[in-house]
C-alpha cells in the first residue's frame, strides 16, 4: 500500500524490534489515516524537492514497540503522527538539508534537531497532526545522561 507516491506503508512500519520480540505493529484506520497525512503534507514535498530517497528509521509504532524501546509515553509515533528520517542511508543529501527545508517551507507540528553536532542531526524526528500543527522547533541532546529538549 502506499502512503504517497514515493512512500509505502511498509517502509513505515518495519521494525527489527518488533520482529525480534514478536510485537505486533499494526495500525488502525485512525492510524493510516494520519500516517497518509504525514507523507502527503511532509514526507512526498520533501522528497518531490530533493529528488532523491529519504529513508524512514522509524515511523508507526504499536503502543507495545514504544514501550519495548523506551519511547516518550506521549510520542507522536504511536499516532501515526510522526517520521523520523535520516539521510546518511542514502547519503545523497544531509540531515541537515532535510531539517532546514521542513523548517522553512512546511507545515508541520514538531520538528526535532534529534542529536549530532551544530552542523547536521543524527536523524531529524518530524511530526504533522491534522488541524494542530505548531511548527514547534527543537533540539535534542543529552545532558547529565538524560534527553532534553530545547527550543531551536
């Protein structure tokens, strides 16, 4: 099935986690239907721009994954409301890139500088929710062992 032309609901579901526990990671209608959201209004703009794959590290998650990997309790992800994306799999164009371009011409509810240095993110986590999209921008980083989140 796919989710916009150059997404698959498949590449938003995979999770060597889930296969490896046996958890289940299917999404409801509800699910679908924002995950469908999310690669219209962010993931095929974003792609149709760079001209180039941008791979999904992590999209849907059952309640049961988040758990498994110790994922905020409130993550978007378990919505069907969030990607995370990261460019290095394909390593055509940076994460960077990819941050700045949502930042400056999507709409959008969070977008997360998540990790790396001042030059480029580990991976960039962005989240899109139907009718409340705060185009809030942070930063994510480690301090005293915890994650902390800072406005960008």
């Amino acid at each position: 099935m796919k989710l916009s032309n150059n997404l698959s609901l498949n590449e938003v579901l995979i999770s060597r986690t889930a296969k490896r526990l046996g958890l289940s990671n299917e999404p409801t209608k509800q699910h679908l239907d924002n995950l469908k959201d999310i690669s219209v209004s962010v993931f095929q703009p974003l792609r149709d721009f760079f001209d180039t794959p941008i791979h999904v590290s992590s999209g849907y998650r059952s309640y049961e994954l988040n758990k498994a990997i110790r994922g905020s309790k409130t993550s978007q992800h378990m919505k069907g409301e969030a990607l995370d994306l990261d460019a290095d799999y394909y390593d055509t164009i940076t994460n960077a890139q990819i941050f700045y371009y949502i930042k400056n011409h999507l709409v959008f509810d969070q977008l997360i500088w998540e990790f790396g240095d001042d030059n480029n993110p580990n991976w960039v986590h962005v989240s899109f929710s139907r009718g409340n999209n705060r185009n809030k921008v942070m930063k994510a980083i480690k301090r005293d062992g915890k994650t902390v989140y800072e406005l960008f």
